[in-house]
C-alpha cells in the first residue's frame, strides 16, 4: 500500500473575505522509501500542497479531494488521529530553521518536546536525540542540547530540524525546501545528509524544491506542479532522456548553472500565473510555444504515459522535440 | 547580568541626586511661606522670624539641600518640622498601606490583563467583548472609577468600606479591594490590549507552525511558544505600568482617604514640608527606578538573545 496517496486535491484559501483557489488538481501518491520531488515555480502551490497533507494550512481554508496516508483518510481524521498522525507517521522540515524553531528555547528543549509529547521517557528521548544529532553530523550534541538557536549557524540549525524530524521516526519526511535559506557549500551538505538518513531509514519523502535538477539528483520520480495543477509526474531518469511536458522542458531550460552563473540560454517567457486566474483551457497555455487552438478551449488531464503521467494534449507528439531543444524554437 | 545591575544602580543614584535637587528647588520656589502655616492662625512678625530660624527657613538653597544631603546620607531622613517627628516615623506608620495597595494593584492588572488579553486573542467571540471592553476600561481615569466604585459598593450596596485602610490583612483586603480596583482598572485594560496583541503576533509566527506540525497539543503550544514569547514584549512594558501605579496611587489614596505616602505627599507638599516631600519623593523615584531595573533583568531571564555580548 502507498505511503500517501493524495487525489484530485484542491485548496482555496480565504483572500480579502473570498474564498481563492491556489491548487486546483493535484494527483500524488508516494510508495514506500520512495522519494518524491515536488517542483514548480514560486507561487505554484508546492507548500500548500505538501502542508495539506499534515493539515497545516492557513486557517479557513478549504480542501477538496482525499489525502490518504497508508489508506487512512488524512482530512477526516479527528483531534486525536491527527494528533498521532502527527506525532508518529510524519515529520516536516521547514525552509527557514531560525524562524521554524522556536528562539527562546534550547535546543534541547526542541528536540525533546516532540518526544516528551508522545509519552517517552526523558532519559530514553535524551539518548535518541543525541544519537540522531550525531547522526546528522552535529559535532558535541550534549553541549547543543544546552544552546540557544542563536548561538548556532544556520547550517548547523537546519541540521537540528532535521534530527528532530528524524528524531521520531517518521514513515513520511515532508520537506519544504529544506536548503533554500543556506549558503551554498551548506546546501550540499544538507542534502547529502537528508538523502543518506532517508535512504537507510527506507523513508518516504515528499521533497519540495524550485529546483529541478536537484530533484533529480536526489528523488525517484519527479513531480511537476504549475499554477495549481499536477502537469507531469515521472521518473527522475527519464527528465533529461524523455521530455514530455514542454513546461518542464521549459523549467530544465531556464535553471541558472550553480558553477557558471550565467542565464542560459531562455527562461520561460511570460510570467507564471497564479492558479486563481488560470482560465478555461491549460494553465500553461499562454506561455507555451507549442499551444495550439485546442489548447486555450480544453484542460488536458493527467494521463498515463510510459512510466508516468503528463497533462498535455500534444504529449505524444512533442516528445522528440522537446528532447532535442529544451528552448521551444516556436509553434507549427 | 552583573553588567546590567551595576548600571542600573549608577543610573539609580544620579536619578535620585537630580531628583532631590529638583524637588528640593520647586518647593523652595513655590509661593507661600511654611513659617505663616507652622504659625498657625496668630502670626506675628516676631513668631514667624522665631520659626525660621529654627528652622533654618532663610539660608540660601544649597545651604539647605546640602544639610539635607549629609543627613541622608547619615541615614536621617530629616525631621518634619509639621509633625515634629523624624520623617522616618512619620513613614514607617503609613509605608505599609500603600505597599499593600499597590501590589494589590499590580496582582490584578497582571493577573486580570494577561487572561483578558490572552482570551480574547484566542476566542474570536470572547475577544470582541474584551476589546469593546478595554477600550472603555482604557479611558476611565482612576479618580473616576474611585468615585463611581464609591458610590456603587460602598454607599448604595454598602459591601465595601467608605474610608481607610483597616489593619490585618483580611480588613486591608477588605478596605483595599475597591481603591486597587479603582487604580487597577485603566492599566488592566492597557495590559489586556498588549497582551492581545503580543499573542496575535506569536500565533502567526512559523516556529508555533512548527510545534503544530509536530502534534504538540494546543495547551502546550499555546503555553510554551505562544505565551512563553509574548511575555518578552508585556515585561518590557510592564515597567511603564509601574510608573502610572505610582501617579494613580496618589489620586486613589486621596479618594478613599487612605493613609499611605500617597496622600502624605500631598498634604506636605501643600504644608511646604520639606523633609517628608523630599523623602517620598525619593521613595516613589527610587521605586520606579529599582523596578524598571527588575523588569531590565527578568527580560534577561526571559530573552536568551538579549544575554549574548550583554552577560
Ligand atoms: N496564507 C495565504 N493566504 C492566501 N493565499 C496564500 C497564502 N499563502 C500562500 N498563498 C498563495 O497560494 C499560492 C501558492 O503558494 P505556495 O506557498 O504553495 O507556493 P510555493 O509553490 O510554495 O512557492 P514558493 O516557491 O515561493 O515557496 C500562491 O499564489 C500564494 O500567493
Ligand atoms: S496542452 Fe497545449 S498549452 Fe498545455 S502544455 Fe501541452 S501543448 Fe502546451
Ligand atoms: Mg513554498
């Protein structure tokens, strides 16, 4: 059974007194010790979409369609199911750790409280701290647990966000962007240590990034999220051999290379639309060098091709093309 | 924290000498001689010229504050020449009742301010009462709600005493609860806004997300991340709180005809007595001075960024 299963998920979030739809379609499911990579632009909906799945959204929102966790429907889960859920089966890492941990208490205190909360007891949660925070290569993890947030570097903090999540022994690690807020040569780091803690943990993972390449690198299969719309899920080896969906082609395109920071060669032109003004036919329409009539009349849905799924009309016939020259020369 | 009290006791000292001189100067510029009020109703010339030299009414300004400054330093106050007593007499009778009032005070503001505020901050229905009730609250000044309490519980229901302090606690109680009601009432309103606002403003912050993703249970949440940090911002306030404590005590001890330092201050200042005003004078500075210094420290314990470079 898959670890999250998550179907024809859609979000409205109250705006101004009104209800606005920031995820219009999303269908998601994560197997075991899989690693899923979310990707897509900002503002595409990838936190709402991985903070619907452990009901972390802004209050008033509304949620349309099922999430399911190891068959278990997350959305009807009551205050002590959700309380468990929470405390057992999932664990999220946050982008920014100075802001995600609390500053006025220690280290210590952050790491146990989650364990404490569960019932264990305090020597035994002492122990399976320290030895997650050695784990995650966090040097004197006695002398940490008596720190401050402040005392610590933001590397060495997301380190600790990290072990507390690890900490619980989570089958699901949601992951919003976890390296995005630190420097470089810390980013790898991180990542290094999040895909090796992962892989011998056999943990599932939604893994949230802008960043495609580094999806790549480190998930199984690949998610495409644009303006609110599952496009494209597949593979992370099939990314560069078999394109599909000319939005992901697109975002391939137009990632800055980290060694040489030079624009290579296009971005997407147009600016992404937010999924609340997404009209009638593909989302990606307006920007797409390959739309066609029907295009702008009709919604392509998610269907299956090889090992995956694409939501575009012209799927079949654009997938040499895309392949061939990731910048869209034009339109027949 | 060494660092800090050591400051606060030099800021302590150069407070109170600005302050003595400052006092000392306003009553000696003040019309009116204490020699015609000493004298009574029959005031010769050759009395009132009597009375100042004993009293050593004509020396020059700084003659007089600097032998008031060495007696203070030798630990005597002075005598008040009204009551022909050592003002420390004189304060020891009346320290007591405005001590009690004042902390009286302070408990409920506290206790009433922080529950108010954190209620309506996190009870959308509760909340609109409490905000349309502190915004009144806030602008009832203390000598108001004193004669409005009086006239309410003491004359018409008749449950609380007119006048005075009692003696034993459960009749200072009883004497005091309606004149620490009447100084409570503005600055409980005042707390319950912060308050409010300071929780408003740590419920939105991520780490309280964080504690939520985790499954920590709401009362945890809201007493270790929520409550724990919007302390920070209400302490650094409160010293504010204690400022306006000591104003309004004098107005409420006057009120309810309360012997305390409060409405001491007031009768010797209109009787030009210059030991007692200048004693009080300096126990109320002194007191705002040493709690704002308390409250400098319970920051410290409070915020552990504000330790760092500062320890
Ligand atoms: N609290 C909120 N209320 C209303 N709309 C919101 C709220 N938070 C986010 N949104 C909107 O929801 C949409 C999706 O936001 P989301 O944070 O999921 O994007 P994202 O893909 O994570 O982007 P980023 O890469 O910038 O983090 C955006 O258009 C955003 O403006
Ligand atoms: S459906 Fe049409 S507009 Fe949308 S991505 Fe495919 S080709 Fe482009
Ligand atoms: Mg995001």
């Amino acid at each position: 059974m898959n670890v999250l299963e998550i179907n024809h998920l859609a979000v409205e979030l109250p705006v101004e007194g009104a209800l606005r739809r920031v995820l219009h379609d999303v269908t998601l499911s994560i197997g075991p010790g899989e690693a899923v990579g979310l990707v897509g632009e900002s503002g595409a909906g990838k936190s709402m979409a991985s903070r619907a799945v452990i009901r972390l959204l802004p209050a008033g929102a509304a949620v349309h369609g099922d999430i399911r966790y190891s068959g278990d429907s997350v959305l009807a889960m009551d205050r002590a199911a959700l309380r468990h859920f929470r405390t057992h089966d999932v664990a999220m890492v946050f982008q920014d750790p100075r802001a995600h941990i609390n500053p006025v208490r220690t280290i210590g205190d952050f790491l146990l409280e989650a364990l404490l909360e569960r019932g264990e007891r305090r020597d035994d949660a002492r122990a399976a701290v320290i030895a997650v925070l050695a784990a995650v290569g966090v040097s004197e993890p006695e002398r940490r647990l008596r720190q401050f947030p402040h005392e610590l570097s933001g590397g060495l903090l997301q380190r600790v966000m990290i072990a507390a999540a690890l900490a619980v022994s989570p089958t699901l690690l949601l992951a919003d962007e976890p390296t995005t807020a630190l420097d470089v040569t810390t980013q790898s780091d991180v990542m290094v240590i999040l895909d090796a803690r992962r892989r011998e943990r056999g943990l599932a993972m939604l893994f949230v990034t802008h960043d495609l390449e580094l999806a790549a690198a480190v998930c199984d299969r690949i998610a495409v999220l644009y303006a609110g719309f599952l496009v494209e899920d597949a593979p992370a080896g099939d990314l560069h051999r078999n394109l599909r969906h000319p939005y992901t082609a697109g975002l391939l395109a137009s990632r800055p290379d980290p060694v040489a920071p030079r624009p290579r060669l296009a971005a997407i032109p147009g600016r992404p639309l937010s999924a609340f003004e997404v009209g009638a036919g593909c989302a990606f329409a307006p920007r797409c060098a390959f739309a066609v009539e029907r295009c702008h009349l009709e919604r392509p849905e998610l269907r299956v091709l090889d090992a995956g799924r694409v939501a575009c009309h012209r799927a079949e016939e654009l997938a040499g093309q895309l392949a061939l020259s990731p910048t869209p020369g034009g339109s027949e | 924290m060494w660092k800090v009290i050591g400051e606060r006791a030099v800021s302590l000292v150069v407070t109170l000498l600005v302050a003595s001189v400052g006092i000392y100067g306003a009553l000696f510029l003040a019309p009116g001689n204490p020699a015609t009020l000493l004298a009574g109703g029959h005031a010769t010339p050759a009395v009132l010229a009597t009375i100042e030299r004993t009293e050593h009414l004509n020396e020059p300004f700084f003659t007089r504050y600097w032998d008031w400054l060495v007696g203070v330093l030798h630990g005597n106050l002075g005598q008040s020449f009204v009551y022909r007593e050592p003002v420390t007499t004189l304060l020891a009778g009346r320290v007591g009742n405005t001590v009690f009032l004042v902390l009286y005070a302070a408990t409920l503001i506290i206790a009433g301010g922080v529950v108010l505020g954190l209620l309506a901050a996190l009870d959308r229905r509760a909340g609109a009462a409490i905000t349309v009730l502190t915004s009144v609250g806030l602008g009832i000044p203390s000598f108001v709600a004193a004669i409005a309490l009086i006239t309410v519980f003491s004359v018409k229901l008749g449950w609380f005493p007119v006048f005075g302090s009692g003696t034993g606690l459960l009749s200072q109680l009883w004497h005091l609860t309606l004149p620490a009601v009447a100084l409570a009432i503005s600055w409980t309103a005042y707390t319950a806004q912060l308050t409010k606002a300071a929780v408003r403003e740590e419920l939105g912050r991520e780490h309280v997300e964080t504690a939520r993703s985790r499954g920590i249970s709401r009362r945890h949440v809201i007493l270790r991340h929520v409550l724990r940090n919007a302390m920070i911002p209400i302490t650094t306030v409160s010293g504010l709180t204690v400022a306006g404590l000591i104003a309004g005590d004098v107005v409420v001890e006057q009120a309810f005809g309360i012997n305390g330092l409060g409405s001491f201050l007031v009768q010797s200042t209109l009787q030009k007595d210059f030991a007692s005003v200048q004693a009080v004078s300096l126990i109320l500075v002194a007191t705002f001075v040493i709690v704002n210094g308390l409250v400098d420290l319970w920051s410290l314990v409070l915020d552990p960024r504000l330790r760092t470079g500062r320890a």
